[in-house]
C-alpha cells in the first residue's frame, strides 16, 4: 500500500509543503523577535520548571533553524532543507522498495 505511486506522490507534495511551512515559521524573524521581547521582561524570568525550560527551547529551537540569520541566508536554508528532505524521502522509498524486492 505505501508503495503505490498514486500515495508516494501524495506524500511527497505534502511533505513538501509541511517542510516548507515548517521552515517558514522557524525562521520568522517577528515571531523570533517577540518571543526574545518576552524573554526579556520580569515576567519570563520569574518563569520556573518547564514552563522556563519551554522558553529557553523555543528560543534555542528559533537560533538553530536560522531565524537571526539575514534574508539571503535564510533562502539558502531553505532550499538546503528543501533538498534534505526529498533526498530523505527518495532514500526511504528505495529502502523499502529494495526491503520489498528481497522478500
């Protein structure tokens, strides 16, 4: 069933536009810049336990994708993840391809 071309085609648009949603809202730099505002306020650093553990992961989670990064650097991390993920996906299917052919 997941082999059928009609559902890889599905998966492979869908994947696309998850990525590339995925990638924009990682990379917002007025998200990114209103979450660093809170975290500068009182408030955030009263935060404690998990709810301070969520906003340092958020704000660590915006860095690593790239959203300090200017615009050009930006559109080149996306067309990088962009490639990694339909190279992901085109190795997964000859994986399974290839898992179906031996059985």
């Amino acid at each position: 069933m997941c082999g059928e071309p009609e559902i890889r085609a599905a998966y492979a648009e869908a994947q696309e536009i998850s990525m590339a949603t995925y990638t924009r809202l990682v990379t917002d730099s007025g998200a990114f810049a209103a979450v660093k505002r809170f975290a500068a306020t009182p408030e955030a650093a009263a935060l404690t336990g998990a709810r301070r553990r969520f906003l340092d992961k958020t704000l660590a989670d915006f860095h690593k994708n790239g959203a300090d990064l200017d615009d050009a650097k930006k559109a080149e991390l996306t067309a990088l993840d962009a490639e990694l993920a339909r190279l992901t996906l085109t190795f997964a299917q000859n994986v399974l391809d290839s898992t179906n052919a031996f059985e």
